[in-house]
C-alpha cells in the first residue's frame, strides 16, 4: 500500500485532520462505509473566553472518505483524562460521561472509541480495519507471534469497543516506546499515532504495508480456490421475487444481486461453501451482516434454506440475548453457487453495504485461513455484539419512513403528475422505477435522487411496445428484486368529435393507455404473486369515465379500458393481498405535457370557454394540482390508511359542476 499524502499548505491542524481522514477513508481495505475514526488534540478557547485543550474526534454519522472538519466532535480533555481513574463503567455511563464532557452539546455524538483516543499520549490519532490486519489477527495465534511480525507494534486481546478496551490500552501505556508506531486490537484492527497527520498516517500506511507483504510471502497463488463452475443468471432472476418476498416476512426488504467477476469468483469458491459459519472480518460487521450467511447450492430448496435459517437464528437469539427484541432473523447474505451473491436490506444502500462488508469479509477469512487457520470470536460475544446496548438505543430512536424498503413503478414520470408522484414516493422512502419515452427521464430521475437520497432507477420506455415493457421488468427484478406499487400513469391526449376521429389516433390511445398498462399491470401483478407480500397497482384514469366530455372518444374510451383492467385485478388479486385502485383527477395541467400543441385551447373551445374558465370550472374554483393527485396515491398505498380498499375510485377534480 502506497502513501498518497501530496505536500500542500493546511489553514490549521484540523484542516489537516481533515485531509489524512480523506486518506485513510477512500481506500476500502482500510474503512468501509463509515468504519474507523480519527482524532486530533488542540488547544481551543471555551465559550467563557479560557483556553483549553480539547479532542476533536469522528462524530457519529460521519464518514471518513467525506468528512469536514465539522464532523469532529470536540470534548474536554481534561474531563476525559480524569476518567483514567475509573475502572468500571457501563456502556451508557460512558455514553453520559461523554456528553458531559462535550465542548459543545449541539454537535454529534462522539465516536465511541473516544476514550481510547484520548488516553493515546499524542496529538493525532488514526483507526481503521485493515482488511490485511484482521487476516493476520483472525486467528488462533497469540499478540506475541502478531508482534514478531511487525516488530513496531503492542497487540491487545480483543474487547468490545468502548470503555474496557480504552482501558486494556490504558493498562499498556507506559509499553508505548519511542519505536512503537501503533496499537493492533485484534479482531478489531489498528490504531498508529504521531505528533502530526503526516506521521500518524504514514506509519499507518507502513504497518498496513508490512502485513500485506507478510500475507505475499506465505500465500501464493489466489485467496479462493476455484471449485465449481459457473451457472445461468437467468434461474436466479425467475425466482428473485420469491427469495424477497421469504426475506420479507417481517420487513419489507429491497435485493442487491451481485453477479460481478469478484462475486462470482466467491460463488464459485470452495471457501464459499465452507465459510458459512465463520463470522464476518469484525464483529462490528455482525450488526449488518449477521454471524452466518446462507450458501444455496439448488434452488428448488432456497425456501426450506431460508426457514432453517430462520429456526436456527431464533433458537441462537432465546439462547444468548435478553431484554431487547429479536432482530429481523432472514439472511442477509445469500451466496448462490456458481451464479453471485444476493444481499438485502431496507434500502437499496444497506444491501449494498452488506454487500461490501461480506465480499472484505470473504477475503479476510480466506487469508487468515491460508496462513494457520481462521478463528473468531464465539457467539455468545457476537451476539452481545449484535444486540449492543449503544446500537439497541440507536434503534429505538430511529424514524422509519412509510415506505421504506419498498420498490415503486411510475409510468409517464418525466413531468406533470408522474414526476410529483414519484419524487412523493422517494420522499417516503421507496427505490422508484420512473418510465417515460422522453429521454429527460434520465435527468428527472436524477434530480429525484439527488434531493430525497432515495435510489431512483431511469428506463426509458415506450410502452406500445410489449417487449420493451418486459425487458424493464426483467430489469426491475435484477435490480432490486421484485416490485410493491405500481402507478399506471402515463397516457396521451388528442380531441376530435367522432365524425372526424382518426383511427389511427383511437388505436395510439388504446395502444399506450389500455394495452400498455394492462402489460405493466400484468408483469407487476406476476411479481407480486410471487412475493407473496401483497402489492399495490393504482390506475391514473380521468374525470371522463364517469362524466365523459364531448370530442374525447379515444382519450375517454381507452381510459375505460384501463379502468376495466383495474376492476379485474383487484377481483384476481384480493386473495394475494394485492390491491387494485383508480384515481380520477380533472384538468391537471402544472407540468403536464399532454396539454401542450393546442390540445388545452381545443378542449376549452369544445366547452365553449375561456383557457381560465375550463382550468377552474370545478365546484371549488380552484385548480387541481399534480400534488394533490400525488398525494392521494400516497394515502391509498398506506396500509394503516387504506389498507382494505381495494376496487375503489377517489375523485381528485375540485367537484363535478
């Protein structure tokens, strides 16, 4: 591993605090996804004007590879110094004793390894989890034989994080010699200092560097041992609903089905079939990836699999934790022969974390194994681990959105109602698949993205087209595994008094409004099916199914048909718990395209009114917005709000006149 520090200017030492931490968290064999922490010792002046000097150390949320320098969270040193005195203390005293020492109690919790930091007798402070560490320390083998490899380092057994491992290091302090460059926690990872970033640093990277010089030199040739061969995608993708709808009996899950030439270097491993029982590369990791992860080698059994799965994390949990509730017990790692590696999550970003974290891991537990045999911790202490008092209260705080873990399907979403409503949708914490044939989808689905965190998937569809609109569901199924709503949005509009209508114009309006979300609707009720979970098709109709207009015979007559489609899917799918609803708005015209090359004057002028007459001849005189269609799709996919309707229609147009 190379150093990557470039000599630049620095405006303070936390600037420089700030750039090493870049250092240390780009490399994913050093940090993954907002693993390890750093720190920095300075004197500040307090708000009563006295100068004192303070640690500034990772505050909880942050990340190193992004991290700015308020995201370091400043605590009296003096306070944690004092603490030296204290044997004991719990998790949650800890967690007291930290705010209190805080310089400021608005800025985030500090990292939980604070104390360790603060009781290093050097200004910069830097910690990571080494995939080339953890190789070496996961193992049966004793600090000394650890410390003869690297000759500059003191090894500590492994604690949980917190404050019995501050003191076990604590205990070591007068070890730590002028040759000393850093701490090795085994299982856990390194600690290096120094009086600058610089310094800190680069006797990480050395140490780093070291260890994987030690892993060339006894291992030759790759890490896996290529036994299987490889197998057909497509026999996943078939099933990929059902494995998420058995994942999310209890919480509604979203897929990332990894078939890269690493996961599938993994799939095709004997280690893969081997390791299933070995433990993650740190125990930190078990919170995400649990201790087991699954190893299909058929897929007709993947289901009894998953029970067994199920069964045993159950028995496990009775076993060793009391006083909290029983996490969600699904696998969250599935390791298909030959194929890839499926991983679950309530987010498409959680999936793809345990993803992460199981692909390091794998490699981890395959080195440590070549070298003398890998070796973790047992159950009973990863279990206290997964079920950690700080986590557990972590949990208890946090807010689920409405939607979380749900996976939307939005038609005709490059502007007007289908834009609002799929930006509603990701507000509300689902993944969205948004279509259109605009080729702005691609930038309206960016947008969405940027502003909600939620992922949102472009595909740009023309939907009188059967093959594109299955080959989008293929995708959908690759890409997060199945689909929970669906909002039949997309249509045109084109008037003519019958006498003058173009056939070829009827047939367009039946093509993308009938045919086209019959096909949608299909392909979605198919998947649902599958999951077994229930699912949600909301149809986007019109005013004019129940009070047609005149000159509106294709427009109207196609929408029909769409209604129609609904009435039956609600009829076939009530037993599978899928619902089926209309929404009938009128005359919403912010952002819409289907108003646009004249069609809003010639509907006007067919009424026999002003544009402004025909925009607010509703009861209520108001016009009707995207918004408010929006949100009544919002309202009709919430189980808590309507979750036994099903078959209905909700009039969104201010009050036929």
């Amino acid at each position: 591993m190379q150093s990557k520090w470039e000599n630049r200017s620095f405006s303070d030492d936390l600037d420089q605090r700030v750039y090493s931490s870049h250092l240390l968290g780009s490399v994913p064999d050093l940090v993954l996804h907002g693993g390890g922490n750093t720190s920095l010792k300075r004197e500040e002046v307090t708000h009563t004007g006295k100068r004192t000097v303070v640690l500034r150390v990772k505050g909880s949320g942050s990340d190193l590879s992004t991290i700015t320098g308020k995201g370091f969270t400043g605590l009296r040193m003096e306070d944690l110094l004092a603490a030296r005195d204290i044997r004991e203390m719990t998790d949650q005293e800890m967690v007291d004793y930290m705010k209190k020492s805080m310089v400021d109690p608005s800025e985030p919790s500090p990292s939980v390894e604070t104390f360790l930091h603060a009781f290093l007798p050097f200004r910069f402070v830097d910690h990571s989890h080494a995939d080339s560490i953890l190789a070496i320390t996961n193992r049966d083998v004793s600090g000394k034989d650890i410390e003869a490899i690297f000759g500059n380092v003191i090894v500590i057994p492994y604690f949980p994080p917190g404050f019995k491992l501050a003191r076990s290091v604590l205990d070591r302090i007068d070890s730590i010699g002028p040759e000393i460059e850093g701490i090795i926690l085994e299982k856990h990872g390194l600690f290096t200092f120094g009086d600058s970033a610089r310094e800190s640093y680069e006797r990480h990277i050395r140490i780093v560097t070291a260890a994987e010089e030690y892993i060339k030199k006894n291992i030759k040739g790759s890490i896996f041992t290529e036994k299987f061969t490889e197998s057909p995608v497509d026999e996943v993708l078939n099933i990929m609903p059902s494995v998420r709808g058995l994942l999310s009996r209890r919480v509604k899950k979203i897929i990332n089905f990894d078939t890269s030439p690493e996961a599938l270097e993994i799939a095709r491993s004997e280690e893969a079939a081997n390791f299933t029982s070995r433990g993650p590369a740190t125990p930190d990791m078990i919170i995400r990836t649990k201790y087991d992860y699954l190893y299909c080698s058929d897929l007709k059994r993947i289901g009894n699999q998953i029970e067994v799965y199920v069964k045993k994390y159950t028995e496990e949990y009775e076993e060793y934790v009391s006083g909290f509730p029983m996490h969600d017990p699904y696998p969250p790692v599935i390791v298909v022969r030959g194929v890839g590696i499926i991983t679950s999550g309530v987010s498409k970003k959680d999936a793809i974390i345990v993803r992460d974290q199981f692909m390091h891991s794998m490699k981890v537990n395959s080195i440590a194994e070549k070298l003398s045999g890998q070796h973790f911790i047992n159950r009973k202490l990863a279990y206290s681990m997964e079920y950690w008092p700080l986590e557990e209260a972590k949990l208890k705080k946090a807010r689920s959105v409405p939607l979380q873990g749900s996976i939307s399907v939005v038609t005709g979403a490059a502007n007007g109602i289908g834009y609002v409503a799929a930006k509603k949708l990701a507000e509300n914490g689902s993944a969205v698949v948004v279509c259109d044939i605009d080729p702005d989808i691609s930038k309206r689905a960016e947008e969405i993205e940027k502003e909600t965190k939620s992922p949102v998937l472009p595909y740009i569809l023309d939907i009188s087209s059967e093959q594109a609109i299955r080959e989008m569901f293929r995708k959908i199924r690759a890409e997060f595994g199945g689909v929970d709503i669906v909002f039949n949005n997309a249509g045109i509009l084109k008037s003519a008094p019958v006498e003058d209508l173009d056939i070829k114009d009827l047939d367009r309006h039946y093509t993308i409004i009938g045919r086209g979300s019959f096909i949608i609707s299909q392909e979605a009720f198919r998947i649902m099916k599958e999951q077994g979970i229930g699912g949600n098709i909301v149809f986007n109709i019109t005013k004019n199914l129940t009070n047609p207009g005149p000159e509106m015979t294709s427009y109207g007559s196609a929408k029909a048909f769409a209604a129609y489609v609904c009435h039956y899917i609600a009829k076939e799918g009530g037993k599978y718990g899928i619902r089926a609803n209309i929404i009938n708005p009128d005359k919403v015209f912010r952002g819409s395209r289907i108003w646009e090359n004249g069609v809003l004057e010639a509907r006007a002028k067919a009424k026999g009114q002003t544009v402004e007459e025909y925009k607010t001849q509703n009861l209520l005189r108001r016009e009707v917005l995207p918004e408010h269609v929006a949100n009544v799709l919002l309202a009709l996919v919430n189980e808590e709000i309507f979750g036994v309707t099903t078959d209905a229609m909700i009039p969104v147009d201010g009050g036929i006149k």
